[in-house]
C-alpha cells in the first residue's frame, strides 16, 4: 500500500472525515505526485520546498484561485504532518512556504427577489428531473445545507413529522434543521415521484438512473437555474448558502441560530455575513435619510 493510501485510510478511520474531503485530498496529493514526477522522475511525493513552490506558482500561472491553492496547500500540509506522526519525516515542509494571499471581499449572494423568482416562476419541468432539481434548489436555499451534506441525504435524515432534517456535517458532526411546509411537502411529492420511477433507494437524492447525485451534476444544476435570474459571476451551491445566512441576518435572525444552522465550529465563521447585511442598512441609510 503506498504512503499516501495509509494517510487517507487514517483520515477515513481515525479523523473520521467525510468522504468527498477524503476525495479533495486525494485528488490534491495525486496531482501534486504527478508534478513531482514532471519534475524529478521520481514516483514519490517531494519534501523539498523549492519543488513546492514550483508546483504552488505552477497552479497561479494557471489561473487557479489563491483560495485554491490554498486548499491544495493544506492537503499537503496535512500529508506531511501524518508523516511526522509515523516518525517518517522530522519536520514540516509546509512551514516554510508562504501562503498565496487571499481577496478578502464579502460573499457574493443571490437577491431575495431573484431568490423568489427562481422558486417562484423558473420553469423546471414536468418529469423526476425536473422535480428533483427544483427539490434541490429548494432545499440549499431552504436548509443553507453544505453540497457534501446534500448529496449524502438518506430518507431516514427526513423527519416529516418533527419537520426537520437531520444533516450530517464535517467531521461527521450532526445538526438537526427545522423545514417549512413548502419543503416538506416537496420532499413527499419528490419521494412519491422517485419510488414510482425507480422504487426504493436508500440514497435520498439520486439521478434519473437511481444513482446518487455527484458534486459537478449538482453544480451544472445551479448554475444554470441561477443563470436564469441572475447575473453574478459565481453561481454555486455556495452561493445559495451565502443567500441562505445573509437573507436570515437581514431579516432579524441571531446570529448564533445562524451559526448553529450552518455547522460552523465557531462563530467567526458566520460574521463575515454581518458585512452584507451592513451593506444593505448603509443602502437603507443612504435612502432614506433626507440628509445621506
């Protein structure tokens, strides 16, 4: 078994991480092997820092984000750290790379009329996959749910008699979600739909074949109904959980309840939402005040 393979076999049974953060990894650590290989011939992953920074410069030529690169980073650097912890390696490589410097700019989001018009009046069809993708879109905006935790809904995490939806987060934590009527009574129009076509699945989202939906399928999906009511440059399931928070501060929520509702570990995660909202009062401000 290779080095790597140990280290992501340790993230799955020890870390408990979710498998598409263990596919993150393993695609980061892949790639990074495959330019270590350009570079030195060699079929292993390269400790020396100057090769590092060779494939970190190599990703920014390309155009990736320094977001991405980021990410990429810390894959790596957790990589080296399991080393260090099985006593193959003495220190941290990573340590002495800078990091790209990141924009830090507020969350693009989704206007609620656009929201509304999207919920309201886009034309999604009359078959199962029409259906399941209103159900989808639905639900992100609904729930402000993580695309991992979507994807990974069993028919058991549906509560329709409490109203609620238990989703499974990072780290395997769990949270409970209340749900609103509309959704519930999607959920049990989209069940209904999907048993007949199909007949039972265990997975609670899955595609015209029976199988579970994946990461770029949901993707395409959102972009082009976003597409179809907006005109922000990114339209992800991201950004329809930066709709989610932000339309919740606007509207009077706390931020704790918002925190709690989105899974984040600690509340800085969810203040970067109060700017949005800031950003509306000073437009509220400036228009209606007779002297702004």
């Amino acid at each position: 078994m290779q080095q790597t393979d140990v280290f992501l076999t340790y993230l799955i049974s020890e870390r408990r991480v979710s498998p598409y953060t263990v596919l993150s990894y393993k695609t980061d650590l892949e790639q990074y092997k495959t330019f270590c290989r350009a570079v030195t011939s060699l079929e292993e992953i390269s400790e020396d820092p100057l090769i590092i920074r060779s494939w970190i410069a190599s990703m920014l030529e390309k155009g990736l984000s320094a977001r991405s690169v980021n990410r990429k980073m810390t894959s790596l650097h957790s990589y080296f750290r399991f080393e260090m912890r099985e006593g193959r390696l003495s220190s941290d490589p990573m340590l002495m790379i800078k990091r790209p410097r990141t924009r830090s700019g507020v969350p693009d989001f989704v206007d609620e009329d656009r929201m509304r018009q999207l919920l309201s009046e886009v034309d999604f069809g009359e078959g199962f996959g029409g259906l399941r993708d209103r159900l989808v879109l639905e639900m992100l905006y609904q729930t402000g749910m993580r695309l991992s935790e979507l994807i990974s809904l069993r028919d058991s995490d549906i509560r329709f008699e409490e109203m609620e939806i238990r989703v499974t987060g990072k780290r395997n934590k769990q949270r409970i979600i209340p749900i609103s009527f509309i959704l519930k009574d999607l959920c049990t129009h989209y069940l209904a739909e999907r048993n007949r076509e199909l007949g039972q699945t265990d997975t609670f989202l899955v595609r015209d074949n029976g199988k579970s939906l994946y990461p770029k399928l949901v993707y395409r999906t959102v972009n082009y109904y976003l597409g179809q009511v907006t005109t922000i440059a990114r339209k992800s399931p991201h950004i329809i959980r930066h709709s989610f928070a932000t339309h919740m501060l606007n509207h009077g929520a706390d931020l704790n309840a918002i925190r709690e509702l989105l899974g984040h570990a600690n509340l800085a995660a969810t203040q970067i939402y109060t700017h949005n909202s800031f950003e509306k009062l000073k437009k509220v401000y400036k228009q209606a005040h007779p002297r702004a």
